[in-house]
C-alpha cells in the first residue's frame, strides 16, 4: 500500500502547479510591475500554499494526522510582517478555517474545512481583485482500471480546487467535467473490499458530487459540496486502508 500512498503525494504535487509551487516552473505575470511590488510577499505565499496543500493530501489520502498537522501550522503561523492591513479580515478567516481543520475529529471535518480555507482564499482574491494564474496541465484520458481512473479523480479534485480559491468558474467546471463519465464499478475496483457495494456507491458518489456541482456559481455552495467530495475521497482510501504507512 505505500506506493499507493507515495503516488497520491507525486501526483497530488505534479498536477498542482499553483503558481511558484513545485512542478509548475515560472510564475506568470503579465504585469511587471505588480510581481516587483509583490515580491516580499513571494516566498510567505509559497510555504502557505504548500502548507495548505498538506491539509488537502491528507485529506485525500484519508490521513487524519497528516492533515490536522498540515492546517495546525497555517492556523498558528505569524501574519507576514508589513502585510498590508486590509488582509488582516481574510487572512484571520483562513486561521478560523485552518483552526477548524487542525482540531477536526475525523477526516469529513477536516474535508469540510479544507474547503473553508479554499473559501477563504477567494474570498481575499476577490477582495483584492487578484486573481491567481494557474498554468494548466493536460486532463488524463477517461479509463475505467483503478489506477488511471485516480488519476482523473486527482486532476478533476485540482481543477475543482483552483475554481473554489481563484475563483474560477472555468476551472471549476472543467473540473466537474471531467467526473461526468461512468464511476468505477465496485468488483473492477483494485485492491478488493469485503464490501463492493460500498465501494461502489463511494466511486459513484463522487461523481454524483461532481455533476451537483456543475453550474455552481456561489462560493458558498462550491465550499459545501467540495468538502463532501474530498470526504469521499477520504472515506474510500481509509476504507481500503490505503492511508495506512
Ligand atoms: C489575505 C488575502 C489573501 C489570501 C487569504 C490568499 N491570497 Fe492568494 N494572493 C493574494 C494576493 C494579494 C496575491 C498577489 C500578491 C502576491 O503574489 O504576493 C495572491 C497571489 C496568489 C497566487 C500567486 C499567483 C498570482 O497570480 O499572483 C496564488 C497561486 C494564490 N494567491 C493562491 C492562494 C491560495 C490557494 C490561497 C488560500 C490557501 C490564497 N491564495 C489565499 C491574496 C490572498
Ligand atoms: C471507490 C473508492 C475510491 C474513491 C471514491 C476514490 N479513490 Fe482514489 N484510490 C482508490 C484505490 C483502490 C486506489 C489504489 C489503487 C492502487 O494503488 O492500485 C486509489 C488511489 C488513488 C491515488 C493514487 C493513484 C496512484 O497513481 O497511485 C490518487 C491520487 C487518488 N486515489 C485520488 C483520489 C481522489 C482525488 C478521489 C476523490 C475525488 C479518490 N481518489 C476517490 C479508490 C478510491
């Protein structure tokens, strides 16, 4: 089960090309200006993210501990030093959400809190009137083997991802999309379960969840349904036991 778990972080890492985070490369900019007035807040930004990036791999993963340590770091870290004051509200809701994650009980508290920090990085963006450049990776083909079939899960999660926090409505509906084919069905599912059933409804909730949220505007209702499709996630690999190290 550990490679499954190594993967889910290499993949997770790859197809997160935030900007400046790892795989990604450059940051894109088409303003010069703004990147050199920026730049202080440049590297603060990019642990945050990585952080906050933690939480969300944990939850995945379906590794309670993992995500709680993650979320424990953002909620408790110094505000960036000179950070102009007009943050202050945004950055205090990413705290509360990232507190919420940090003291969650299971992991479906934690995956709904997870998706309250994503609110709340929209939040801020739309505030500011910033909104973040992803470079874009190409969408996995459709396939109906487990393994495959995650990797589409994982590029639809990010998409969903990068529409809740720019936002994004393109994102965000590419990501529903791309969930819009068949679920996986519980006997092809690889490792076995005793109960294929419930493996099956997970696999088509997840793309039930998907399909809910297409059209979804608001970001409230962005924030509730991907914190129940990151539980899913979560449920199903804790089922299958495939968080276990
Ligand atoms: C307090 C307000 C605030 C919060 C909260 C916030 N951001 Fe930002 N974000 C900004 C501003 C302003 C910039 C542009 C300035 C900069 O790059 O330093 C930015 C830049 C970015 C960038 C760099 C790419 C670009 O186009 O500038 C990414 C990626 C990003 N934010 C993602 C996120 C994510 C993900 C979260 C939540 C985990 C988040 N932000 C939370 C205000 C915020
Ligand atoms: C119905 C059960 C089920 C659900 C629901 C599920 N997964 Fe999985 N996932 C699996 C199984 C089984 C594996 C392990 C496959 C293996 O290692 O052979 C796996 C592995 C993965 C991997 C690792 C892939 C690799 O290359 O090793 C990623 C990434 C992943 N899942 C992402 C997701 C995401 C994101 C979601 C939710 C959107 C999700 N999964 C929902 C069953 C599920």
């Amino acid at each position: 089960m550990q490679s499954a778990v190594s993967r889910i972080l290499l993949l997770v890492f790859c197809l997160a090309p935030a900007v400046g985070l790892g795989c990604g490369g450059a940051p894109i900019s088409d303003d010069a200006q703004e990147e050199v007035r920026l730049e202080p807040a440049g590297e603060y930004m990019r642990d945050h993210f990585e952080q906050v990036r933690g939480v969300q791999v944990g939850v995945i993963r379906g590794d309670l501990a993992a995500a709680k340590a993650a979320a424990k770091w953002v909620a408790r870290r110094e505000a960036l030093e000179g950070a102009p004051k007009d943050w202050e509200p945004y950055v205090a809701q990413m705290r509360t959400a990232a507190g919420e994650a940090a003291a969650a009980p299971d992991i479906a508290t934690a995956a709904v809190a997870t998706a309250a920090m994503g609110s709340a990085c929209a939040t801020c963006h739309e505030a500011m009137q910033h909104y973040p450049q992803f470079l874009a990776t190409v969408q996995p083909p459709e396939a109906d083997e487990t393994l495959p079939h995650m990797t589409g899960h994982m590029w639809a999660a990010d998409r969903m991802w990068r529409g809740l926090v720019t936002p994004s409505a393109a994102s965000w509906e590419d990501g529903v999309a791309a969930l819009a084919g068949d679920p996986l069905e519980g006997e092809r599912i690889e490792p076995k379960a005793d109960d294929p059933a419930r493996l099956a409804a997970l696999a088509a909730r997840v793309h039930d969840l998907a399909a809910q949220g297409g059209g979804v505007a608001e970001m409230e209702a962005r924030e509730e349904i991907y914190g129940r499709f990151l539980a899913t996630c979560a449920e199903c690999h804790q089922l299958l036991g495939i968080s276990a190290e």
